[in-house]
C-alpha cells in the first residue's frame, strides 16, 4: 500500500501552502502520495505537479473544501485498490 504524506494547510496564509507542498513533492518517491488539505483549489500547485510528472487529482469528500491527491501515475492501481482514490 502507499504511504501518505499528509499536509493540513486550511490554517496557513499564501504563500506559505505553495512552499510547503513543493518542498514535500520534491522529496516524493514512487510508493509515496500527498494528501494536501486546503481552503481552496491550489491550482498554482497543478502545473508544478504536472513538471514533476505527477498526477494531481481534487477530492470530494467533506474533511475539507479542497482535499487534494498528488501521486505517480505508476501508483494509481494500488492507490484505488487502498480506496484513496
């Protein structure tokens, strides 16, 4: 199963969400996913996802207003197998 990493930035003010995320998906490796809690749809953070060949997909799911999965592609399988997806 992959491992989360987990990054709660409701309570953080811009920039400050931006900065933490690329630096965690910067150090992310196959096997790893960030589930990144927002107040809004960081759609700044989708472009620097796709430059690192990452996948990032917004969730619906009501533990915040923006839950976001960012992942490699090759991880996808076991990522809805684990039902994150």
């Amino acid at each position: 199963m992959p491992s989360e990493v987990l990054l709660d930035a409701r309570e953080m003010a811009p920039p400050e969400p931006f900065e933490r995320a690329s630096a965690l998906l910067r150090e992310l490796r196959p096997g790893q996913y960030l589930r990144m809690l927002h107040h809004r749809v960081p759609y700044p953070l989708f472009d620097f996802c796709r430059r690192l060949s990452l996948i990032c997909q917004v969730i619906e799911s009501g533990s915040a207003p923006c839950e976001l999965i960012v992942y490699f592609a090759a991880d996808e399988t076991a990522l809805r197998e684990a039902a994150v997806l």
